[in-house]
C-alpha cells in the first residue's frame, strides 16, 4: 500500500497547479482479426465486435478496399 502523501487544497501554495489525469478504457470494438502478411502485399488488421457479424464483416470488406487503393498509389496507377 503506498504511503499517504499530504494533500493541499487547489491553488493553495506559491505557484499552485493541480493535475488531474484521468485513464479511460473504450471496449467498443473489444476483437480484432489480422488479415494478409507484410510480404504479399501488405495486412491489415480490423477490431470490432465477434457478435456482430455482419458489422464486421463491413469493416473487413472497408479495410480490403482501402489495402487494396493503398497497393494501386503505390504501383503508379491510382491517382
């Protein structure tokens, strides 16, 4: 158990600053799926949610399409 520290009301003391850090943790798309591989043209990953099936499978559909305008800039041939 860490020690207590003293604690001052805010903005008491010279130059007085209070510091608030917050974390917060966002489980909206808690799954994820890795397609492809580096070498072959590159891989995408895309999170969503294994319950929503169909809602994924958008997304996958998304990322495949954009991998694959990503892959013709490169060639030369997108512009």
């Amino acid at each position: 158990m860490p020690p207590d520290l003293p604690t001052l009301p805010a903005g008491s003391g010279p130059g007085a600053v209070v510091v608030e850090y917050r974390h917060i943790h966002i489980s909206e798309d808690p799954d994820s799926i890795e397609v492809g591989t580096p070498g072959k043209g590159g891989c995408f990953k895309v999170y969503g949610n294994f319950r929503d099936p169909e809602g994924f499978k958008a997304k996958i559909k998304a990322a495949y399409d954009l991998r694959r305008y990503a892959a013709e800039l490169l060639s030369g041939g997108g512009q």
